[in-house]
C-alpha cells in the first residue's frame, strides 16, 4: 500500500500527531491520529520523533514525512507542555533554524555540528534546481563585478622553494 503524505499537525490536548494522507489505491484521502504517549516536558524531541517514526504501526504512513518536521512539531508540544504560548514556541523554533553565518562551527559539538548541517541540507534541497523545474536552465554563467583591488593571500603565491 502506498500513502502519500499531504499534511502534518500537531494537537496539544489530547497529544497526538495528525496526518493527513491520500491512498493512492484507493484515490481516497484520509485522516490518522497517532496518539503521544510518556512525552513530558523534559524529553528529547528527536528521539521521539525517531520513535514514532520507526514505530511499525505508522511507519508506512510516515514515510513522506521527514524527521525534521516530526521534531518540529515535538518541539511545539514541549513548549506547549513547559507552559509557551504557541507565538513563542514557533519563535524558539525559529531561532533554532536560524544559521549564523559568522558562527564558527568547528567549536560546535557533534551532536549540534549534525543539527545544523541538516538545516542546511534541508535548506539547499528546498532551493536546488532540477532538471524538471520550469525555470531551469543549463549552464548559466555569471560575471561577478569586480570594484575592488583582489588582495593577495600568502598561500596562494607561487614559490618553487617549498618543493
């Protein structure tokens, strides 16, 4: 069976995941319910999420849905659950998918370091061209104006003495 995922929710009370997915058997669409069960407000978000998606029950419905959204969605619950309004859930989850360019990632953990390179793959995944697109179009090139002097680095200067 086959089930295409056409949206994803959350609701606070009872906790519970809401999908809304079509059958493409049957042409029908349809609404699941899956149920949050032992969540508090000290839990880790994205081992739940692994949880029920990985749970055998939902697995095949949640094919469609990334891991990333289902820890968004758990991360709103727990703010919900730690007492935030939902402005200010969406907020903190905003801050946290935010990428600073100036950030330095190599003082980062691994476990923050893998956070972020995700974000970041989600994000060119989301703007990448394909060959499908309509304003896709092969081999651009681009001339970038030069209005200032190329400073000259220190490795790139060509010396055979190194050798």
């Amino acid at each position: 069976m086959t089930y295409v995922a056409k949206k994803c929710g959350i609701r606070f009370q009872p906790p519970s995941v809401i999908l809304i997915y079509e059958d493409e058997n049957k042409d029908r669409v349809r609404q699941r319910i899956m149920p949050i069960r032992n969540f508090s407000k000290f839990s880790d978000c994205s081992r739940a999420a692994e949880q029920l998606k990985s749970n055998p029950q939902h697995k095949a419905y949640l094919q469609g849905v990334s891991l990333r959204q289902l820890q968004k969605l758990y991360s709103l619950l727990r703010g919900h659950l730690q007492g935030q309004s939902l402005a200010q859930s969406l907020e903190q989850i905003q801050q946290e998918e935010t990428i600073d360019p100036e950030e330095d990632l190599n003082k980062l953990d691994d476990k923050e370091l893998a956070k972020r390179k995700s974000i970041m793959d989600e994000l060119f995944e989301k703007n990448r061209k394909k060959k499908d697109d309509p304003d896709f179009t092969y081999n651009v090139e681009v001339e970038f104006p030069q209005d200032e002097q190329l400073e000259s680095c220190g490795w790139d200067a060509e010396s055979d003495s190194e050798f």
